[in-house]
C-alpha cells in the first residue's frame, strides 16, 4: 500500500517517484523479525494440525501477537525519527502527522 502523503524521505528506501517505502536502516531487522514470527505462526498451525492443548495454542498466539507488535513498534520509532522528522521540518507536519494519526487509530482498535 502506498503512502497517502506523497514526500520523499532521504531515509526511506528509493522508489517510482511520489512514492515512499520502510526506512532502509530497519529493513532488515525487521525482515528477520518478521521471518521469526512467521515460523511462530507455521508452528501454531502445525499445533492445531496435531489437535494441541488449547492453553498451549493460545500461549503461542500470545507470543507471535507480541512479536507482530514489537515489529510495528520497532517500525513506528524508525518512522517518527526519520520519516516524519523530516517531513516537520520541511514544513509538510501537518499531513504527516494526520497520516500517522490514522495509523495509530487503527492499532488501538
């Protein structure tokens, strides 16, 4: 999904111009952050497959519900401290903080 505010970042990976991507220096941390919890998830699938314990079905879902939201975390920090940084100070605040706002909206739901 494309970025609604259409700014370039210096930190955000190149792309087709009018467009931004993750910031480039958290990458690939999340990527292995990312892959790690997509093993959880095969794993849980495999639990449910193999008719596990139900509190140990939800103990893994607790886990990889965790290690989705530190990802988010970790990308929210990168994006707040260069992303929207940038985008204040070269006078464009305004709609990067009602992007991110709308962001924020839906993890709280």
């Amino acid at each position: 999904m494309k970025s609604k505010v259409r700014a370039n970042c210096p930190n955000c990976s190149p792309t087709p111009v009018g467009t931004r991507t993750v910031v480039r220096s958290s990458k690939p941390a999340l990527l292995s952050r990312l892959r790690r919890t997509e093993g959880q998830l095969r794993g849980i699938i495999r639990m449910l497959e193999e008719d596990r314990y139900c509190v140990d079905v939800l103990t893994q879902l607790s886990a990889a519900r965790s290690a989705l939201d530190a990802a988010a975390m970790q990308l929210l920090k990168e994006h707040l401290g260069s992303c929207v940084k940038n985008a204040l100070t070269a006078g464009r605040g305004e709609a990067s903080i009602q992007e991110i706002t709308e962001v924020l909206r839906k993890f709280i739901r």
